[in-house]
C-alpha cells in the first residue's frame, strides 16, 4: 500500500466489470425483470463489499451491529446503521465522482457559498469562492440573504432544502440585501464550482513588527500552489507573525495539513513528529508517525495565531495539535470543532466508501479531543464585516494580542441556533458550502 497525492491510502478491491451480455441475455419481455435483478444484485454485492471493509479496518469495528448488509437498499442506509454513535459524526459514503472532484480538483456542484445566522436571526454569506457567478454579480461576505424563491428566510428555514438538489442547472431566485441595504434580486443556477482554498491573504503592520493574515477554507490538492503562492507572499513581505484563519475549515487532506503545518514550523520543526495515525487493534501494523519536511523558504516565525469556531474541524485541529509540541499556538474564536480521527476511502463500482479508521494524535501522544481544542480567548464571528477588517472581532482580538500580549477576556458564548452547515452530511459538510 502507498500513500496517494491526497494523503489518504486509497484501496481498489472487488471492482467488478458488469457487461452488456450479464445484462441483457433474455428475451425482451423478461428484460426489465432481469435489469432489476440486476440492480438488485449491484446493491447488494456493494453492500456486502462496505460489510466486509468495516469489520476488518473500521476503528470502533467491535461495536458493529450484527446485521445483514442485505437488508438494505443502498451503502448509504447502511453506513447509517453501522456509524458507532456518537463518536463516529464522520463516516461517510459517497460517489466516487464527487470524492476525486472535491479531493483531486477542488471542485463541487453547487452555489459555492456559505451561510450563518447572525444575531439578529438574518441568514448572512460567510464565505464565497471567486469563480461563481454570484461572486461576479457581486455578492460578497456580510451580505443577507433575504428571500428564496419567494420564501423569507428566517431562523427555522432551511436554506438546505429550499436549494434543491446539488445539481448543475438547479436554479434559484435570490434576494439579497448589500451592505448599504439596498435590495438585490438575481436568479442563479447550479454549476461546477473550483474552489479556492485560499480566500484571503494580507499583511498588517502591528507596531514594529509585520503581521500576516491567511483565511484557508479546505484541504485540497489544488491547495499546494495556492498555499505556495500565499507564503511567498509573507516571504516577501518578512512577516514576523502569522494569524491562521481557519474559522471555517472543516478539513481535508492530511498531506496538505503536514504541508501548512512544515511551512509554519520551519526549520525548527524538520523531521520532527507530526502526526501519529494510530489504527484498531486488529491493524496495528498500519500504523506510523508523519514528520514534518519543512521547505527551505519556510516561514521564520516564533508562534503562530489561529482563529477557530466550531466549524474549524480535521486537517485544521491536525494542524494545530501537530505544532503545538514545537511552538506556542494560540487559538482565538472559540473552540474548534473535535475530530481527532481519520479516514480512508475504499473505491467499489461508482462509490467511495469512508469510513473511520484511525485516530491521530501529536509528538506528545495528544488526542482524543473529541469536545475541540479549547480557545485560548473568545471573540465573536463578525459575518457583518468582511475578511481583513481590522475591526472584525476575531480578527481583532488576534492584532490586539499581538500588540499588547494580552487578551480581552471576552466570555464563552453558545449559539442556541442550528447553523446551516451543522445540518449537512458527509463529504458535503467536509465542504460547507451550499
């Protein structure tokens, strides 16, 4: 087995080649009798392929319910049934189209925005990637959106739902409000969205020293050249700090993860452990230590700045959890989400199956901070205000402690509001974005 681009061990097995005489030997008025066998059998042979995978590589694999994979009309129902709740949030199944368009072409189907209540119940845009269309019609973070087809939105109305299917050609009409309050009415239909994983870059001058801003949205093999172009910049403007923006990151590739991470930690870090993947007790042999391979242009930096909320998952706590053995990391924002495990993903006809199966842990045997990384200060995710706002609270509070080494002692809050990525599944909450 080798590890692939992607960071995952990816595993081809039991891939059957079903052909057009299998299909259709009969004569024609058995055919649709026989396309549903068929059918039938595909089914079941997929989910007895997942049954068997699970027993022998899932991490929580003695806690398996005993079923019978047949019992159930698709992999996607039975992964339902066999995820070891509630530790296992995670385990997922897809098609194997959308997995390598997410992990090997940072792509998706969608609007290629997301979404959050804000304090007064408006649903506002977090984030936006700079190839949709209503990014070049102008709609930006901060903006409200007002109206779906028709619908007010309001707390208690799932934008999910009222989106439709993540189909290319599913059209919505959209009002939205700008920050001057003005209304905006555009109808837009689902496309193939690139994602950029880097949605913002930027250097602030904090005193006597040059402090620069990273907002990184996922874990993406398209992620190395723009991570690369991103800490070249810093590079060149001899950055004595860096504040890591990963607010809504909800992971991705670990290869990417150990590739910001050696970026961060330099020279110093060479080597070093940066993470442990530690499989079932069935499994050990699999294990091992990734160590960091910093670049020779690594950054020269002392510490590092995170801002996190709970969507801050993955990759993104890898990141931090792996560092913090080797330099200070201070989490701004709130807790991070709590992910300390790891996938691999099986290919079986059209699907990618993946599940759970090891948990991480850091140099010093760190881990199992399935709660989150505790913030070290608290401040508020101001989605009135865009990236890069000095006077957005988060951001804030991380140039503040920067210039003056301490923090505001803002109080820990707790959305009672459901937030619309939290009502996402599988690789589609990974992404986060409608």
């Amino acid at each position: 087995m080798k590890k692939n681009s992607l960071g995952y061990y990816v595993f081809l097995i039991f891939i059957f080649s079903l052909s057009g005489q299998i299909l259709f030997t009969s004569c024609k008025k058995d055919d649709d009798i026989e396309v549903e066998e068929e059918e039938e059998q595909i089914v079941n042979e997929n989910n007895e392929a997942f049954s068997g995978l699970m027993k022998e590589w899932y991490y929580w694999y003695d806690q398996l319910p005993d079923v019978d994979p047949n019992d159930f009309d698709s992999p996607y129902e039975l992964m339902e049934e066999f995820r070891y709740l509630p530790l296992d949030r995670w385990s997922y199944v897809t098609t194997r189209q959308e997995f390598e368009a997410y992990y090997r072409d940072s792509k998706m189907i969608g609007y290629g925005f997301g979404s959050m209540w804000d304090q007064t119940g408006r649903l506002r845009i977090t984030f936006i990637f700079n190839s949709t269309d209503l990014y070049e019609q102008g709609v930006r973070r901060s903006w409200i959106i007002e109206e779906i087809n028709g619908t007010r939105i309001r707390v208690g109305v799932s934008i999910n739902q009222l989106l439709g299917a993540n189909e290319i050609g599913v059209s919505n009409d959209f009002v939205f409000i700008d920050p001057e309050g003005n209304e905006v009415g555009m109808t837009v239909s689902k496309q193939e969205v690139i994602m950029n994983t880097v949605l913002h870059k930027e250097v602030f001058e904090t005193g006597n020293s040059k402090t620069g801003y990273l907002v990184f949205k996922n874990f993406t093999t398209p992620s190395f050249d723009e991570l690369e172009e991103a800490l070249e910049f810093f590079n060149s403007e001899g950055i004595d700090e860096l504040i890591l923006d990963l607010r809504y990151n909800g992971g991705g590739a670990t290869s990417v993860a150990n590739y910001l991470a050696s970026f961060i930690g330099g020279q110093r870090v060479a080597g070093e452990p940066f993470a442990k993947y530690l499989y079932n007790d069935n499994k050990e042999d699999e294990n091992f230590t990734d160590t960091f391979d910093p670049p020779q242009a690594s950054l020269d930096i002392n510490r590092l700045i995170t801002i996190a909320t709970r969507g801050t998952a993955s990759a993104s706590e890898m990141v931090i959890n792996g560092l913090r053995p080797f330099m200070d990391v201070y989490i701004i924002g709130g807790d991070t989400y709590g992910k300390p495990m790891g996938m691999n993903a099986w290919y079986y006809n059209s699907y990618a199956f993946v599940p759970v199966t090891f948990k991480i842990a850091n140099a010093d045997d760190f881990g199992d901070y399935f709660d989150g990384l505790e913030a070290d200060a608290f401040a508020a995710d101001d989605i009135t205000r865009l990236f890069g706002d000095p006077e957005e609270a988060s951001l804030k509070e991380a140039l503040n402690f920067i210039e003056t080494g301490t923090f505001s002692g803002q109080l820990k809050t707790k959305s009672l509001v459901v937030q619309p990525w939290e009502q996402m599944t599988g690789l589609r909450r990974e992404i986060g974005a409608h």
